[in-house]
C-alpha cells in the first residue's frame, strides 16, 4: 500500500493521520518480528537441540547420534525439558519484542486507548 502524504489544512487533523501512519508502520513492523520469533535450548553437552514457537510447537529437533546412547525414558525426558525451556525462552523473546507496544511512556503502565 503506498503512502500519500496527505494535507487536509485542518492541523490537528493532519498530525493525528501522520501518527495513525506512523503506528500503522510500526505495528506491522511489530507484527513481523513476532512470527519470527523463536526459542532454543541445549542440552549441556549440545548433543540435543531443539527450538519452539511461543506457543510450544516444535520447530526443530536436532540429536546428535551419540546422544542415542540414552535409554529411551532419559533421552525423552531431555527432548521434554528441552522443549519446555524453548518454549519459555520464546516466549521471553516475545515479551521483548512487544513488550513497547503494550506499555505506556510512563513507567511501563499498560497504554491505555486513546
């Protein structure tokens, strides 16, 4: 969608369409960091990886084949904790990346609608 810099003559009118404009960009900026963001945990050797959405669904699974010297419940239980700690680690990053967009100026107070 291109961009008209637009003038009505009213003031008030054109600086509240220059900051809709302004917001506009900057949430679409937002909404586009937001589904790329992603969380990673390893285990403490690194011979399993994994990365989840912030929602929890799995994106990636890496186990390095000596990490199949595990028993099955060991190596399950890891893969499990691992995704936990991804899906904690996305979801900080996704406070992160929204959290300007839900605080007011003031103090980290929740913006209130104009």
């Amino acid at each position: 969608m291109a961009e008209r810099d637009l003038h009505t003559g009213d003031l008030e009118l054109d600086r509240l369409m220059a900051e809709f404009q302004a917001n506009s960009r900057e949430f679409s900026d937002a909404i586009g960091m937001v589904g790329e963001v992603v969380g990673r945990a390893a285990s403490s050797d690194g011979k399993i990886k994994v990365r989840a959405s912030p929602s929890g669904q799995l994106t990636a699974l890496h186990i390095d084949p000596r990490a199949m010297r595990l028993g099955s419940q060991e190596l399950a239980d890891v893969i499990m904790d691992l995704s936990r700690r991804a899906t904690e680690d996305a979801a900080r990053r996704l406070m992160e990346v929204t959290r300007p967009y839900l605080e007011d100026d003031r103090q980290g107070e929740p913006r209130r609608r104009r």
